[in-house]
C-alpha cells in the first residue's frame, strides 16, 4: 500500500485529493465536514484511510473548492455536491478495478452526501449528521437533557455541583430549557432525511452518543429506523479508542456488503 497525492478538475477548478491504495474492488471515499482540509481533525481522516488501506480496501479523500489545496471559492456544503461527484469521478478513474464505492462523511458532510441523495455512491456511512440551521442555535431539549445526564454520571461533576463550582443561574435556564417539549425538525432535518430516502442504496448512520451534534439530530429523527447506530461515550471526531474500532468496524462492515 502507497499514498498518492494527486490533483483533478471540478468545472474548470483545480481540486487536490489523496489516495491510500489497496488491491480491494470495494473503496471508500471521504468526504470532510466543515472547512476541514482532507487529512481530517488532528489527521483523523489522514490515520483512519491508511488503517482501512492496510485492511485491503482504496481509500480516497479531496479538499473541496475553497478549501486546503484546492482552488476556488468555498460555498459550503449545501452547495458542495458538484465537489463530491467530481471526486467520485476522479476516484473511479485513477482506480478502475475498484466497482463499488461506500461514502463517508462526519458532521456537514454526511448532511452534504444526504442533501446529494446519495450523489452517484453505491453505500453511504453518515456520521453524526449536522442539522442545526445556524451557529448559535440553542441545542434541542433532548441534546440538553443527554449533557446533564452524562454530568450526573460523572462524580466530579456532582462534587462540583455541591461544593459550590457550579454556576447555579446557568444550571437553572439549563434545567428550564431541558424541560420544553422537543422543538419540530428543522428546515436541513427535514431536506436531508427526503434526500437519503431518495438514495437506493444502504446506508448506516452512525452516532457518537456524548456528541451534541448527534444528539440533535437524534431528536428530530425517527426513532425506529434501523439503520442507526450509537456508540457510547464517544464524541464528535471519534477519537476514543472504542469509538475507533467502533467506527472502523462499520466502515469495514459496509465495505464488505456486510
């Protein structure tokens, strides 16, 4: 196994990407969320392709325009779809004996390959999908009532509570705000879940349970669908050991036809 840094074009814009090779037909592609360059939070992304690699499936990442290496103007991940198919283009290109190709995505991006319905990927592994409208937004009911839950379970947190550490006019709004009814889907909610249900092929949804991005979009989602999947104790990046083996594991489970 190698990996190659290349280059390949989205309407007339130079992208970079990154591919980790493997002798698999099946390969993952990785979308990053946010402004996150290809190598991922603290090299994440850039460490979870070479273990995927190293198990025998291709792994390729990009830089969106705007973003990292790539040229262009960063229009966020609404509007990242031509991106996307760009990259999955240039994937299926520079490895030809790979047939199938699993999307993967934290946070925005999982929302982008949703809002893309799928955008030509034969599986998709959603993390933690993003469905909060804009910075700022007050977290729903069900993510504030899951971080004092986890407070509660954390001995320090309770000696705080009762040696004084804790700001009691901020626990209080929070114990106000944790007792509204849950808010309705919000406007993203509602256009990534008909996007995925236009999508033909599987899909995962994978959930970092101390994660308030996940959390939230937890409680504007249908609570029967079988396709999600929680991790406890992990947070946002998957940067827990378990959360690791627990995210590979599913990424390899997909890869798999699993």
């Amino acid at each position: 196994m190698s990996r190659l840094q290349l280059t390949f074009n989205c309407e007339g814009t130079t992208l970079a990407g990154t591919l980790d090779t493997a002798p698999g037909t099946s390969g993952l592609l990785i979308v990053s969320g946010g402004n996150e360059v290809r190598s991922g939070a603290f090299s994440g992304q850039a460490a979870l392709a070479a273990r995927i690699a190293r198990k025998g499936f291709p792994v390729f990442r990009f830089d969106r325009r705007g973003v990292g290496d790539s040229g262009g103007e960063n229009r966020g991940f609404r509007k990242s779809r031509k991106d996307i198919e760009a990259a999955l283009a240039a994937f299926r290109a520079i490895a030809p004996t790979v047939d199938r190709v699993v999307g993967f995505g934290n946070c925005d991006a999982a929302s982008a390959l949703m809002l893309t319905e799928g955008a030509g990927f034969d599986a998709l592994v959603l993390s933690n999908p993003w469905t909060i409208e804009e910075t700022g937004t007050v977290p729903p009911p069900a993510a504030v009532r899951a971080r004092y839950a986890d407070k509660l379970r954390n001995p320090r947190e309770v000696l705080r509570l009762f040696s004084g550490g804790v700001n009691l006019g901020k626990l209080a709004r929070g114990i106000v705000q944790a007792a509204r009814p849950g808010a309705p889907r919000s406007t993203l909610a509602r256009e990534i879940a008909a996007g995925l249900a236009a999508f033909q092929g599987p899909a995962r949804i994978v959930l970092a349970s101390a994660d308030r991005t996940a959390q939230a979009f937890e409680a504007g989602w249908p609570q029967e669908d079988e396709r999600v999947v929680r991790c406890a104790g992990a947070t946002h990046a998957w940067v827990e050991p378990d959360a690791k083996v627990f995210l590979e594991g599913e990424l390899l489970a997909m890869l798999r036809g699993a």
